[in-house]
C-alpha cells in the first residue's frame, strides 16, 4: 500500500477500517495532499448538489411553463 496514491490509500484505508476516525493521520498523509482531498471530495458533492438543485428549479419552471401555454 506505500507505493499506491494517496487517495488509493484512503480508499483501502477505508475497505480496511472503516469506523477509522483519522484515516489521514493514521495514514501519515501529509497537510497539503489532505487539504488537496478534501477540497476535491467538497467541490464534488457541491457541484452534484447544484446540479440536483439546478434540475428541481429547471422541471418546476418548465412544468409551469407548460401549464400557462
């Protein structure tokens, strides 16, 4: 597992012991790669969180268009 990127490591971390509390602690990841991963883990559940909520807006405006034609 040393050789493999640090976000393989966290996800075998995570097969291993998942009620792990600090897999980046316990896995010595250094500050600036868990920022790195957490940064991307955020902006990816915000981007299909937008999304999620771009589509409800899109359906409720669209059916409501097709009522008023």
């Amino acid at each position: 597992m040393a050789g493999l990127p640090y976000e393989e490591r966290i996800s075998a971390h995570h097969i291993a012991k998942p009620y792990s509390i600090d897999p980046f602690n316990e896995l010595k990841t250094p500050e600036k790669e868990r920022d790195a991963l957490l940064i991307k883990d955020f902006l990816a559940s915000y981007e299909a969180l937008s999304t999620s909520v771009a589509e409800k807006v899109h359906q409720r405006y669209y059916h409501m268009g097709q009522e008023f034609s």
